[in-house]
C-alpha cells in the first residue's frame, strides 16, 4: 500500500511539475512571439527612413541609381501593410500601405520643390502632408483601440518636422547639420515602431 500511495502521489505530482514547466514555456513563447513582432517592426520602419534618406540623395546629387532606389522605397508601404495583415486581412493592409505610398510620394514632391526653391508648392505640399500623416494616425487607431490617436498623430508630425529638417539641410549642403539630424529621424522612427508593435502584442 506504501509503494502504490507512493507511486500515485508522485504520479500526481509529475503531473504538476508539468503544468509548471509548460507555463513558463508559454509565456516564453509569448514574449519569443512579440520580441519577433517589435523586431520586424523596427527593421521594417527602419528601412523606412533609410530608403527615403537614399532617394533624397539621389535627388540632390542626380544619380543614376534614382529609378531602383524609388522602386525599392515604395516596397515599403507594403511590407507595413503586410505586418497588418497577418492580423487584419487584406483590406487593411492594402488602405494601410495607400495611406504610406501617399506619405511618400508627398515626400518626394517636397523634396522636388526644396530643390527648385518653390515655396509656395513647398508649403501646399507641407500642408497635404500633415494631413495625411493625420489620416495614418486617424485610421490605426479606429482599428486598434490600443493606439492612441492623438499619440500617433504627435509621432507622425515630429518625422515629418525632423524629416523636413534632413531634407532642408541636404539640399543647403549642410551636411554635418544633416547626418545629426538623421540620428533623430532614426530614433524617433524606432519608438514609433515600438508603439506600433506594442499595439500588436
């Protein structure tokens, strides 16, 4: 009886070490999937500002590599909406990758305008960006409550601003000026990234 009791009482608590040990393994798993998520996130919102600084360069230097490296740009807005559509579908993802070819293509046509000396087309283009980016901030959060509008929107304007700014000092030649300017659209980039990704999680 001793040796049945024992047997059944270490069975049982086998079978609670086991829950044990599969908790923890969960929510590893858990953190595994959104360490995974804010990973492509960044990466993604990364080569965001990197392909936009690339064709700003090749706007302002005249380079023979514009039309691949604008190929290579617009790809982003889908690989965006592609992060959305993993949990949204189809629909989503492509209004979300519209609302980001259409934050692009603004961008070109400010950078277009910089280079002429336009101010005016360069403030009318200024203008329909903010706007836009208010769209993009407007539209996440109707379809995540996690997302905070009006924190979204504060994000969208201040790439904007920094971006203007890279965008002013490239063309003015100011260089030095420029690359630190950068620094802040990469890093105000990554925690919009990481606001993203957490709403996703």
């Amino acid at each position: 009886m001793f040796y049945n009791y024992s047997k059944n009482t270490e069975t049982s608590k086998s079978k609670e070490l086991k829950v044990l040990n599969e908790q923890p393994k969960q929510e590893s798993n858990k953190k595994s999937s959104d360490n995974n998520l804010t990973k492509k996130m960044r990466n993604i919102f990364e080569q965001h500002v990197w392909w936009t600084r690339n064709y700003l360069i090749t706007q302002t230097d005249k380079t023979a590599d514009a039309d691949v490296v604008l190929a290579r740009l617009l790809q982003n807005p889908v690989d965006i909406g592609n992060i959305y559509k993993e949990y949204y579908g189809n629909d989503v993802a492509k209004k979300i990758a519209d609302l980001f070819t259409t934050h692009l293509a603004i961008g070109g046509q400010i950078i277009d305008a910089q280079i002429k000396g336009d101010a005016s087309a360069f403030v009318d283009y200024q203008n329909k960006w903010k706007q836009n980016a208010t769209e993009i901030a407007q539209y996440l959060s109707s379809i995540n409550k996690k997302y905070d509008e009006k924190v979204l929107n504060d994000m969208m304007q201040m790439h904007l601003d920094l971006t203007t700014a890279e965008i002013e000092d490239r063309v003015e030649g100011m260089h030095q000026t420029e690359i630190e300017v950068f620094d802040q659209v990469e890093n105000m980039i990554l925690q919009m990234a990481d606001y993203l990704a957490s709403g996703l999680e």
